[in-house]
C-alpha cells in the first residue's frame, strides 16, 4: 500500500508512549498546532511535523488534508461482549420496576437468558449480528476492539464464540483481541455442582483453547452469586499455566476479595469496579494492572460510579471502555462513555483522551504499537469534526468523528 501523508492538522492531540499512564501523567498529552504526519508503506508512523506541508513525489505518498481539524489515536474499546445471541429487551421493564441484576440472574434471566440464545445461534447469525455491530463501532472512531467470549458456558458454544471473533478479525479492518470469559456464570446444568464447571472448564476446555490460539486472555467474573474470590484465583491460574493472561470482571457489586488478586496475580487489567475498595486500589497499583471503567454501564443500571480519581492519585491508570453487552449495557457509543466519563468520574478531557488510547491499549497489551501517535506506532487515527479537544466530550451523544483511519489507510468517512 501507498505511504500516507496527513496534513493541515488543526490540532494533534495524543498520550505519549509505549506503557500505560497514571497519575498526573495520564492528563499529560502532547498538542501540535498545524501538524503533519507521515507514514510507511506497512501504516507505521515515521515523523511528525509541523508547519507547511513537506514536499513529496508526485504519487509517493496517498496525500490527505486534515482541512485543519483535531486528529487524535484511533478509540479503543477494551471491553466488549461483541458476540452473543438475542437481547434481553424484556428485562428492561424489570429494571425500571425495581429488579437488581442479581435477582434477574438467580431468576434464569441475565447472563443466562443470553446463553441460551447463543446457544440456540449458528455461527453465521453470530458473526452476522456482531458485524453490525462492528460497522457501527467504526463509525465511532473505533480501531480495536476486546471482545469475549462467555455466553455459551459450555465447550461447543464458547468454541464457537471464539472462533467467530477469529473469522471477523481476519475479514474486518477493525482489529478484534480476544478473551476467554467460560467463568461468566455458572451454567444451569451445574447449578447443584459448580466445582465439575470449574474443573473443566480448567482441565479441560482452557487447554483446548489455547492449544487452537483462540484466546489472549482469560476473564472471570468475581461477584457475589458468580464466581469467589477463591475460585477466580483458580481459574486465571489455570488461564496463566496455558498461556492466557488475567483479566477479572470485579467489585461491579459487591466488592468480595476479587480486585485484590490483581497483585498476585499480575493481571493485566480488572473491569468494572464500581465499589472498589482501597485495598483493590493498593493492589491495582502493585501490581501494574490497569483500571477499565466501564461509565455506561454505571448509567445504565443506576448504578453508582467507580472511584476514578482515587485511581488515578494512588497510581493506577485508568481506561475507559464501553462494555457493550446485551443487558447491562446495549450500547457501543464509546464517545458517550467518554462524556459520561467526564461528567461522572470528574476526570478531564485529556485524561480521558489517554484513558480511550493509550491506556486502553495497554489494557489489551497492545501499547508498544497502538494508542498513540508518534514514530514508530500504527498509524490508527481519528480526524473529527472540529479543532478542539474538549470539544468531543461536551457534545454529549453526538458522533463528531469525520474519517477513521486503521494502519495508514481510511476505513470510515462519516
């Protein structure tokens, strides 16, 4: 492919560096007025500019003009559901009059009401639904994407979950990390005999899955009513003995020991963290782990909001993420989570810039080469819909990204 050559640049706005931020340093972003950029032909960026446009060969370089507007990292969403079968439309009603998503849960809704369905779902229909789904993200400025497993509960069905996240990677110019989230809930089936679901999903199906390399990482969701403490500590160990990196779901309602494992356990992030506590925090910040918040969610189930700016002052660097889903959070507009993120953990503009960037992409392992824009990183960008950074946030609910731009080559005119 040609090299890109992006110019008249308003603004250019991104985090710096190959490692997540924290503390003061994740408001800490570099702005060049006028700027330029150019890549190579594999859509990694070689130099950075500013000022008049640099002479190049006529036909050297797919020229583009930024017509002098803010161009920042293209967005990433570091935790998704992306692939399930059916919604969950009806439990909305139950919500609304009271309904906890425990009481759904125990009652055979929630998690269990969407097994079901992508049980009952054909790859196609899964991979059919998650394309929608994918389009809709990139008209965001989305250009990679988590997505996990988790709503099949059984070997066939998380398989063929995986899989379908394999097959959209490869036909997709959005990029898909994939995780292995078989400890989502237990399975009805094992409702009398919880320790035979742990045993295979350890000794069994996760060795399966890693020999096929069909996951980078393996989730739990450590809640009251799902998985302890204890159990999730078995699983991700599990996960590490075969090469998948931990990532735990925890601290989304009650706050039951599961954050603290991150230390132990060097988990590349935890998720969610509604109700942390100090001893979660502490631990996040020993053992390197990145806070991924998840505001929709916290909207969408009234629920109260993760302790973003204690996160952030012990040393924790926080990313923010949609949690796409289809019961706890419906929704995929990551520039709306940017602005409720704004509004609710009271961080600013440029902490949440590196929150969907660059500390995004360390959530995933993924920060040597994404989540900023300098030498050497994948030319993912976002050209928006104006020249000014505080200005994406503030618009709440509108989408102001104009061309999104994955490894040097534009995917996305809106």
């Amino acid at each position: 492919m040609k090299p890109l050559l992006l110019h008249n640049i308003g603004l250019l706005a991104t985090p710096q560096g190959f490692a997540a931020r924290c503390g003061s340093a994740q408001g800490e972003i570099l702005k060049v007025k006028n700027a330029w950029l150019k890549t190579d032909d594999r859509g990694v960026i070689t130099e950075i500019g500013q000022g008049d446009c640099p002479e190049v060969q006529p036909g050297e370089y797919y020229v583009l003009d930024a017509d002098g507007r803010l161009v920042t990292p293209g967005l990433i969403d570091a935790h998704t559901h992306l692939i399930f079968g059916g919604w969950r439309q009806n439990e909305f009603g139950l919500k609304l009059h009271g309904a906890t998503y425990l009481e759904i849960l125990a009652a055979g809704g929630g998690i269990l009401s969407t097994v079901r369905s992508t049980r009952a779902a054909s790859a196609e229909e899964l991979k059919e639904q998650a394309s929608g789904a994918l389009h809709e993200m990139i008209t965001y400025g989305v250009t990679t994407c988590e997505a996990k497993s988790g709503y099949g509960l059984d070997r066939e069905t998380e398989l063929k979950q995986l899989r379908v996240i394999r097959e959209l990677n490869r036909e997709w110019p959005i990029e898909l990390v994939p995780t292995y989230l078989g400890a989502h809930a237990v399975p009805e089936e094992f409702k009398e005999d919880r320790n035979a679901y742990i045993r295979l999903l350890t000794e069994v199906w996760l060795p399966e899955i890693a020999r096929e390399g069909l996951a980078e990482f393996c989730d739990v969701f450590c809640e009251k009513g799902v998985f302890t403490a204890e159990e999730s500590r078995r699983i991700l160990e599990a996960g590490l003995a075969n090469g998948l990196l931990p990532k735990i779901h925890a601290d989304e309602i009650e706050a039951i020991g599961g954050t603290e494992l991150t230390a132990d356990l060097k988990a590349v992030s935890a998720e969610h963290l509604i109700v942390c506590q100090d001893s979660g925090i502490e631990a996040m910040a020993k053992g390197g782990t990145v806070a991924c918040l998840l505001p929709m969610t916290s909207f969408y189930l009234g629920a109260t909001y993760a302790p973003a700016r204690k996160m952030i002052d012990a040393g924790v660097p926080v990313a923010v993420a949609s949690d796409f889903n289809p019961g706890s959070c419906p929704g995929l507009n990551l520039q709306l989570a940017m602005t409720v993120a704004c509004l609710k953990y009271r961080l600013t503009p440029e902490e949440i810039l590196t929150a969907v960037t660059l500390n995004a992409a360390a959530a995933i392992r993924r920060a040597d080469r994404l989540g900023s824009i300098e030498p050497g990183k994948q030319a993912d960008l976002v050209i928006w819909k104006t020249d000014d950074l505080d200005y994406i946030p503030y618009r709440l609910g509108s989408n102001l990204a104009k061309v999104v731009i994955k490894k040097g080559e534009i995917i996305r005119v809106n």
